[in-house]
C-alpha cells in the first residue's frame, strides 16, 4: 500500500442559482451507484486502515473503556 492517499479526479460541474454560476468539482460523488465512488470509497477506507494500523491496540483500549462508561439499558 502507498503512504500516499488516493486522488480523486474533479469532475466539474457548473449549476446557475439565482444567476450565479456555482462550479461543484466533486458533486459526482453524490451518485452513489456510480462504481467509480464506490471504488473511490474503497480505496479510501483501505488508506485509512493502513494508516491508522499503529494505532489499533489505543484504538481497542479506548473502545474497551468507553464501553465501560456507558450505561446499558
């Protein structure tokens, strides 16, 4: 896995409102069944778990005490 994160390309999109021109260069992300996102997404998730897999033991203890505070009902 790359240290570097995973590039999305802008896909520009121009809408007028109250005539202004407003461009959205990530508004194809709103289509969450084009595979594109998905694969976009899934990549996303696989850099965030490789980066933060040093931390995975604070993670569970954290996890493990914050259970420990709530109160189940």
């Amino acid at each position: 896995m790359s240290s570097l994160p995973p590039h999305a390309e802008p896909r520009p999109v121009v809408a007028l409102h109250h005539g202004e021109a407003l461009s959205d260069e990530f508004s194809w992300f709103r289509d969450r069944e084009d595979p594109a996102v998905l694969e976009y997404l899934h990549a996303e998730n696989q850099y965030a778990e490789a980066m933060l897999a040093p931390t995975a033991a604070l993670q569970e203890r954290l996890y493990v005490e914050m259970l420990g505070r709530i109160k189940e009902t």
